[in-house]
C-alpha cells in the first residue's frame, strides 16, 4: 500500500462534496459576482471558499473549406496585452449556447450561418470560478458585418488551421478556450 493509498486519497468512492454553510455576495459587478461560502468538509472540518459566479459562455471556430479559419486579436486587460483567440463571449440571460454562439461569431467577425456543431465544454477554471464555456465549429459561414459591443476594439485575422496548431504548439495562443476547441474539434474529425 503506497502513502497516497493509505491517506484514502486513491479511494474513489470516498464522498468529496463539501456542504454548503453560509453564503454571502461579496461584490455584484456587470459580468461577474464574487461570493464567499462557508463549507464543511468531508472530514467535518469548515473552510471559507471565495469564488465567482459567471453565467456562461460560447465560443466558435470558423471553420471555411478552403482549410482556413477566422480568430479575433484583442487586448486584454488583466494580461496587458492582445491574443489571439477564437470569437466568444457570454450568454445572456435566457439565451442558448447555440444561439449565443451565432450571436457571437456575428458581432466579433460578422459572419453569419453555416452549420453549427458542438463540439463540447470547457469549466475555465473550477478552482475559482462556475465559469463553462459551449464550443463550437461553424462551417462554411457567410460573410456580413461585423457589429461588436460598445467599446470592443477587435481585429479578424483568417489562417489556415495548421497556422493555429502551429501557434498553439509554440506559445502564441495560450488562450485556454481557443486552444482547447481546436483540439477537441481537430479529435472529432471536424477540422
């Protein structure tokens, strides 16, 4: 029996939920609330966990037969800098992945239709956040005016997909949704 083993952390029927105590909304912004809950633990001793409450999001790749696809540049506050990613954004209230999906591509690129596929989900970051992005290919959509939010400042920029594995497997996409669609799509046969 190895340490880990005897510390029952190979046990996977051991139950890991933690229950909620108490729970209070620390700051309540636009896009994101900051909570604080007071959990018990599985062995019956308490922890506070601060976490943000997101409402989802939707992401895509365009994806045109000629074997190119369309990522957007833009900056990025909390790194300081522009990357390169996919178009997405979140769901508002009410509103389908699918169709926030479509929305997205069309206020970010401006193309529209195509066949719309899911690919899967992403949980961004479940140490702090509830945050699942819905990922999707849109093949073959049609171009139209790109219509972004009130202070976007967005860049198009087409590239063949090998160009964007290329730029993932060196570090110049290092955005999590962008890099996770174009793998799982490229697994599923649809890239």
């Amino acid at each position: 029996m190895n340490q880990m083993e005897r510390m029952g952390l190979m046990d996977e029927h051991l139950d890991l939920s933690e229950k909620k105590l108490t729970e209070e909304l620390v700051y309540d912004g636009m896009l994101l609330k900051v909570r604080r809950t007071q959990v018990e633990l599985p062995d019956g001793t308490e922890a506070a966990r601060e976490w943000i409450d997101h409402p989802g999001a939707s992401a895509v790749i365009p994806y045109f037969t000629n074997g190119e696809t369309l990522l957007v540049r833009q900056f990025r506050y909390p790194l300081g800098r522009v990357t390169l990613e996919i178009p997405a954004g979140k769901l508002d209230p009410g509103e389908s992945a699918l169709d926030c999906a479509a929305r997205e591509l069309r206020e970010e690129t401006g193309f529209v239709g195509g066949e719309l596929i899911k690919v899967g989900a992403v949980v961004t970051t479940p140490g702090f956040t509830n945050e699942v992005i819905h990922l999707y290919v849109c093949k073959d959509p049609s171009p139209g005016t790109a219509q972004p939010d009130t202070g976007e400042f967005i860049n198009c920029l087409r590239l063949p997909v090998a160009e964007v594995f290329q730029h993932i497997a060196d570090g110049r996409i290092q955005d999590g949704k962008t890099v996770t669609a174009f793998l799982v799509a490229r697994l599923k046969g649809l890239l």
